[in-house]
C-alpha cells in the first residue's frame, strides 16, 4: 500500500477445402479467431433485475481508414452522385463509398443500410440499375449451418440508393435459375432487364434474363449459334452499347479445363446469338479480373487476376478493339502497378479511368488506371508517418503515468518483436522505442504485464508443443527504457509444454496464474485440452508450484482469462475442448467460470448462463473471444466474432446483455489487440487482420478508442472507499478497486466549499491507494474522494467530522432542561474503566452505567426516564471526578 501526506463486376477466388464459413463458425488457419468490433456496454442497477442500456462510442485516434479486405466483394459506380460504391462480403449492413473524381489517396465513407439485410454472403453478383437508382443483388455463398461446404443461393435484393441505402427483397415471379454464385450479371439498358450466365454449382452454362419492368420476371434464354462458352465462374463481362451485345473474356471452368483465355459476344438486338471471337494473340488465362469499357476508344480493358485458381496473380493490361478491326492489344502500363490477385472494377466518367479494387495474399489494393496515359495510381487512404508495420495479435500496455500506449509485437505473415509508444496527450503520434534483444515469442496470447515491475513477461513452450518439453522459459522486458529482453530461470517442478493457455497476474500474491492449454502427443494432431493450474511466484524468489483446486470448469484451450480484484478471483470463459484423435476432434465451449483466490482452498464455480452467443470453431489459435473487464461498471466486455458483442454483470443477475454503439466503427477484423485503460475509461483497439474469407485478408496498425457512456461511480462501481481513521489532528483514508499503477489525486472539500486536490498518487498492484491527512481542524466536517482523468470523475467519496481533542469533562443534560428522558454529554481521554451516576437531591442514586468501554472522545448516553426535578450527575474515572447539576421537567 502506498502512503501519501501532506508532505508527498464480381470477383471471388473459391475456396473449396473451406468454403466461407459464418463469422461465428469461420476457419482461417492458424492464428485465427474473430474479433466483432460493434462492443456493447451494459449499465446495470445494482442488485435488482431492471436495467437500462447504455450507448457506447467508437473513436479513430490514428491511421487510416482502411476499407475492408477484397474477396467475395462487388464495386458499383454510382453515377447520380459521383462515387465508388463498395459492398462488403461479410457486412451487407455498411455501404462504403469513395468519392469521384479520385485525386491522388483518398478518404473512404461508410454509411448503414437500413431495411432487413440479405444474410451475409461472398461471390454475389451486383449491378447498377439507372431506371430506378438501385443496385440489384443476386445469389452468391454463405455457409449456413455447414462447417465445411458453402450454400448457394438464388434471392434477389435492391439496395435502394435514394435518400436513406435501405435493402428491399424482390418478389420475382417464374422459376428462378438454380443458385449459384460468381456468374455474369449486366444490365441491358434497352430491354430494361439483368443478363445473367454461368456461375458456380456445378458451372452451368444456361443464360437467363431477369426483366424489371412491371412485376420482375426470370426468362430462361435459348440463344441461337452452333457455339457456346462453357459454363464458368469469374469470368469479366461489359455490355458494349455501340454493338447492343455483351463480351467476355475468361473465367474458371473445370469442364473446360480449367483456367480460360476465350472471348465471346452474346448478340442482345433480334435473336439472341454466342458468337467467338478468340483471336491469335490474346491475353493470359486468367479469372477474378477487372474488366471495363473504354466508351472513347471502344475498347473492352481488362487488369491484373488470377492466372491459376488460387494464386499467380498477374499485374498486366490489355484492350480488346469493339469495332473489329485489332482485336486484343496489351498495354503498356506505368506508375504504382498494383499486383493483385482479386478484384472488381468500375469505369469512372469523372476522370475516364479504370478503378479497381481488391486484394490477396499481398494486402488490399485500390488502384486507379487512367486510360489517357495508361499510368496506375494508389487511391489508399493516407497513413501517418512513422507508424508500425501493420499486424495482428499484438500485445498492448496502458501507460496512464505517460499518457500512452504501449505496443509490443505482433503477426504479418511472419513474427515481428519491436516495440512502439502511442501518445494519448493530443497528438495521437507513433514513437518506436529502442529494444535489445529478441525474446522466441512475439504475440499477445504469450505475453503479460507485470505491473508491478512495469514489465511484459513471455512464456515460452515451443510452437507447436512437441511431447516432452516444458515451460521452461520465461523472459522478461521493462517497460522503461532501457528495454532489454533478459531471459529468467524459474525453480521449481515446470509445467508441461503446451500452447493455447491463459496467463493472469495475481497481484495479491505478486504471482502469475498459468491455466489449460493444449499438450500434444505422439502422433497425434489436435493433442489433448488441459484443466491444470500453475502458479509462478514473482516475490523473492522465481519458481513454478503447480496448484490443486477442488472442481473443475473442465479442460479447454483457446480460451480467454482475466482477474477480477473486487472478488480476489480468475474468471475463465469459452474455449476450445481437444481430444487426441488423428484429424481433429474439438468441442466449442460457451461458458464462464470463476476461481476463487481468496484462500489457500482454491474452489472452481460456474457462473450462469452460458453465453448466449456461439463459441468460434477454431484450433491451435489464441483467445477465441477477446474478453476485459470493465471494473468501474462491475462487468465484463466480450466480442464475440459474430458481429455482435456483449457485457456480463458480476454485481447482479442480470448476465449477458448486448448494448449498440455508435461512432466511427472500426472495420470488422480478427487478431487485434486489446486493453482496458480505467484511467480513460476507455477501451482501445489496435492492429488486426480484416478477413472474412480464408487465406484472404489485409493487417492494420490503426487505432481506435470506445468510449463507454454513463459515469462510472455509480452502483456496482468497483472504486470504494475501504478504511478510514479520523483522529483530531488528522485523518486516514484508503481505497481499493483502482488498475494498478493507476494515477489518482486525492480531493477534498472543506463544508459546502468545492473540493480541490490535496495529493497526486498512484495506486500499487492490488489497485489500492492511501492518503493521510495532516491538516484538518477538530470540530469541522469534510469530504473526501479520489479523482482520476484530471478531476472529471470523483469515486468513493467519504463525509468525516473531525473530532475535538479528547478530554475528561461532564456536558450535561443534552438537551438541558430534559423532557421526560434524561440524555448525558460527557468525554472521556481513553478507554480506561469509568462511571456516569445520577443522584437526586436528597443523594440516593437513581441511575449508574459503565462507560469506560466507550473510549476517547465524546459520547451521548442515556440514562432512562426520570420523574421531574434537580439532580446531580458525576462522571468519575480512577482518580478524577466531575459534578454538574441538571434539571429533568414534565
């Protein structure tokens, strides 16, 4: 305890081993699990079942804001309003949009749709429709119920565009084409009507048209020709205007062998005709591309794609002549050539270019190729300068001592082990701090803060974790400067080598808490989930201790873990439960579990309900559910990876509540990192991998701040008032509940005056404070509190009455003349055996106490109902002996 005074066009690379899976269901190989970023914040009345919810709001501190990862996407231009428009595979509830003409990067806008949302799908066909100012939606795959395989679909939706983006399904009338996703869809403007071939689900090479005057009407079309192009997905399409017909180039088809290279004309004015138009030199193969027309030159453009299934991307032009008379030509192309794998593009009027946007393995990409000089410019958003290197999974650190954050590690395709500060003073400026030294792990789910010695420990098992070794090592790196990794040598029986487990710090007992895992044996894939607890002790001296509490909340891995310092325990929630079979055997866990620390008889107790939101499906990964708590409000904060998010109540039964929140919504991503900074009351975000389809993704370094709504203080604040002392010369205070090393200023208010600061000081690492003061006055009244966040929050006030100095003195009769009742003031100077007697005039006693059990100081007592009349009251003690007269009336 620290002691202050006075003194101190639709592109999709299919996935076909994995599909696109739900967010909350979704394999992405290891590392992976899903971190939803719409957070809900939950404020609870404190022991009864009503409760009221509570907005919360996101902020962008820095970076850019980078539009989500390219696969399964579709790119719409808008024409009526000068703009890209972006739908999002995994979040058709956000319309993303980018102003035209781009100059140079650019800043992407997002806005929500209203109306009930098609369920969210990759590979969807999309289209503008002029007549109406909306964009058609047709199929696409989800995964629905289906770990593994991917459900087609064949609904069609409008995006209206007027006024407020609201979703509307189509009643289409006619049988529908089978479902599908990756086709060709154009509109043709002079039958008013979509234009749809091929697509996945077997490939099919049907042609269909869906007419939109009137009621919507699906047309199965028998075009005419002695030729077709074989069924196919990710082929690139236009409707050229000058010739009343469709070209199309490529695209995937196993049927006729795989990737293609043909171009073919669909006639659209008479009879409805596939004609060929291959010629001898001709691009690669190639799927997944951009395709546009050039209106000035009459030309079909196409860039970058696919020239195999799942990889060689290609970053070539080409230009194929509408009029007939060259054929294909390749472009020379110059500037910033994106290598990209997929992507979607529109023609842009404003500036008679090709902007494209899309991704792969090398990140996301949004390019724009003017077709004037043939030159491709970046349109990303700018990102500040210095920054670090985008990444997943690192470890973050609240300094509040110097408003900062500190940022350590992290993923991007490989291990990254530097070290970075983020200012919180106003700048919102990167700093990297030098570090020596290179501890084997890198990423949050191996690393914790020690904050008592302002330090981050890793945990070292070997990864993966082979039969046999141990966690033997432990390495250390302070947080003050000079930052040098030092490798420790722990005492002590050492737990088995293992990966997936949590790590809490105990700071009561100054130790770190090791819990589950997953050990692997021989031959085995998956290995076996654990429910073994280990302690280290951080102290004196170094040293491993495993611990044997009663009950179990069974084993798991994957699992997320935090301290709780109002109840002195370990909450433990979800998980992952693995059983040693060949290929895999792993139970999704949804529940939460608390491990009472409070003596040496260590008990696991469920706490109830389960969540009621699923458990991702994931192996080998680190913490399913990112989970902190938010002790001020007595909860804890869960993002699922469902898009959704949730609060736990630990003060009452209300449990698991979902909560919107507002403000500038970081993009949905997994891997990012996490902490809960009390001082701020807010949570902040960094860094993450926005993916939503496997193997597809871009990493991020942008930071975002929640601030959550309503004053902390309130009931169930875990802030409290936890001893006080008052004497008449000073007065003792001390409070609980505060983050360690969390900075506080002790106020306080003289009567009805404002309060002001006495001391600054900063909590230790059990989260306590205490203050002495020195300078009171006996006899006056005061409030106390502690204030964090420069006075803007007051937590665990207290009200004292300073005493006056003791003494050994006789008051009388309170009040004097008593009526009926006779009440006696007195004081005494200790605790020592003393006596109050009442006599009448004549010297009979008629009343007598005991009262040296009182204590120093003063004291009110009464004596019982006496008939009217004088009397005389003594107090005696040892030696010492006073006398006053009183006077009780009717």
């Amino acid at each position: 305890m620290l002691m202050g005074t006075l003194e101190s066009s639709h592109c999709h690379p299919r996935i076909r081993a994995l599909g696109a899976q739900p967010l909350s269901r979704l394999h992405v190989g290891p590392p992976s699990w899903f971190g939803s970023l719409a957070l809900v914040v939950l404020m609870l009345s404190s022991g009864r079942c009503a409760f009221a919810q509570s907005a919360a709001s996101w902020e962008r501190l820095a970076g850019p804001l980078d539009p989500p990862p390219a696969s399964g996407h579709q790119v719409i231009h808008d024409p009526l309003r000068h703009r890209l428009l972006l739908l999002d595979v995994g979040a058709l509830d956000v319309l993303w949009s980018m102003s035209l003409p781009a100059n140079g990067r650019v800043t992407w806008t997002r806005a929500p749709i209203a109306g009930p949302r098609p369920r969210d799908r990759f590979g969807f066909c999309a289209a503008y429709d002029p007549r109406r100012d909306r964009v058609l939606l047709f199929g696409g795959s989800s995964s629905e119920n289906a770990p593994v395989y991917q459900v087609d679909a064949n609904d069609v939706w409008a995006l209206s565009l007027t006024g407020t983006p609201t979703w509307t399904q189509i009643a289409v009338v006619g049988d529908p084409p089978a479902a599908r996703s990756d086709a060709v869809f154009i509109y043709d403007p002079v039958r008013d009507r979509m234009v749809m071939f091929g697509g996945t689900n077997f490939y099919p090479d049907d042609l269909w048209s869906l007419d939109l005057a009137g009621s919507p009407t699906w047309r199965k079309l028998s075009p005419a020709g002695t030729r077709a192009p074989v069924g196919r997905e990710g082929a690139g399409a236009v409707y050229d205007r000058s010739n009343d017909r469709i070209v199309m180039f490529g695209g995937w088809a196993p049927s006729g062998g795989g990737i293609l290279a043909d171009t073919w004309s669909l006639s659209l004015a008479g009879e409805t005709r596939w004609d060929s138009l291959s010629t001898n030199l001709r691009p690669a193969a190639r799927r997944n591309f951009s395709a546009i027309v050039d209106p000035v030159r009459a030309e079909l453009v196409i860039a970058n794609g696919h020239g195999w299934q799942y990889g060689w991307e290609l970053d070539d032009a080409w230009a194929f002549d509408l009029t007939g008379s060259r054929g294909w030509t390749q472009i020379a192309v110059s500037g910033d050539v994106p290598t990209v794998g997929s992507q979607c593009a529109v023609f842009s009027p404003e500036n008679r270019s090709l902007i494209q946007y899309g991704g792969g393995g090398n990140g996301t990409f949004c390019s724009e190729l003017t077709l004037d000089d043939h030159r491709w410019t970046s349109l990303l958003p700018a990102a500040p300068d210095p920054m670090p290197i985008r990444r997943g999974l690192p470890k973050l650190v609240a300094d509040p001592a110097a408003s900062r954050l500190l940022v350590y590690g992290g993923l991007n395709w490989g291990c990254m082990g530097d070290l970075w500060a983020f200012s919180l003073a106003g700048d919102a400026s990167w700093t990297p701090l030098p570090l020596s030294g290179t501890a084997p792990v890198c990423t949050a789910d191996h690393v914790v803060f020690d904050p008592l010695r302002r330090r981050l420990l890793a945990f070292v098992s070997g990864l993966p974790a082979r039969v046999g070794t141990l966690v033997d090592e432990v390495w250390a790196l302070p947080l003050d400067e000079p930052h040098v990794w030092t490798k420790l040598s722990p005492l002590g029986p050492l737990p088995p080598g293992r990966i997936g487990f949590s790590v809490v710090y105990d700071p009561k007992r100054d130790r770190m808490l090791l819990f589950g895992g997953q050990i692997y044996n021989r031959n085995d894939i998956t290995g076996e989930s654990q429910d073994d607890l280990w302690e280290l002790s951080l102290a004196d001296t170094l040293r491993w201790r495993q611990l044997q509490p009663r009950n179990s909340p069974g084993e798991r891995q994957d699992h997320a873990a935090v301290y709780d310092p109002a109840r002195d325990r370990m909450i433990v929630f979800e998980g992952n439960q693995s059983h040693s079979c060949r290929y895999g055997c792993t139970t999704a866990l949804s529940d939460l579990w608390a491990l009472s620390l409070a003596s040496d008889s260590l008990v696991w107790q469920r706490l109830n309900p389960d969540a009621p939101f699923p458990a991702p499906l994931t192996t080998g990964t680190p913490k399913v559910c990112p989970i902190v708590l938010d002790g001020s409000r007595d909860r804890l904060v869960v993002l699922p990876g469902d898009a959704s998010a949730w609060t736990f109540s630990l003060s009452d039964s209300v449990g698991w509540q979902p909560l919107n929140v507002d403000g500038e919504l970081p993009t949905q991503r997994t891997l990012a990192g996490f902490v809960f900074d009390p001082t701020r009351d807010r949570l902040f975000l960094m860094g993450g991998l926005q993916a939503v389809v496997p193997d597809y993704g871009a990493f991020s370094a942008d930071v975002y701040a929640l601030r959550f709504a309503g004053t902390p203080g309130t009931p169930g604040t875990q802030v409290a008032l936890r001893a006080s002392r008052v004497t008449p010369t000073q007065v003792e205070l001390s409070w609980s509940g505060l983050a360690a090393l969390q900075p506080a200023s002790v106020v306080r208010a003289d009567a009805d005056e404002p309060f002001h600061v006495l001391a600054s000081l900063t909590a230790d690492a059990s989260g306590g404070v205490a203050y002495r003061d020195a300078t009171v006055v006996p006899g006056k009244h005061y409030r106390y509190s502690l204030s964090i966040e420069a006075g803007a929050r007051r937590l665990g006030e207290a009200s004292i009455d300073v005493p006056f100095a003791p003494a050994f003195a006789l008051a009388g009769a309170h009040p004097n003349p008593a009526v009926g009742e006779l009440s006696l003031a007195f004081s005494l100077l200790d605790a020592a055996p003393a006596r109050l007697e009442v006599f009448d005039l004549a010297g009979r006693r008629v009343a007598g106490r005991d009262v040296g059990a009182l204590g120093a100081g003063r004291h009110l007592l009464s004596v019982g109902q006496l008939v009217p009349g004088a009397y005389l009251v003594r107090l005696s003690s040892g030696s010492r002996s006073v006398t006053s007269r009183v006077a009780v009336v009717r």
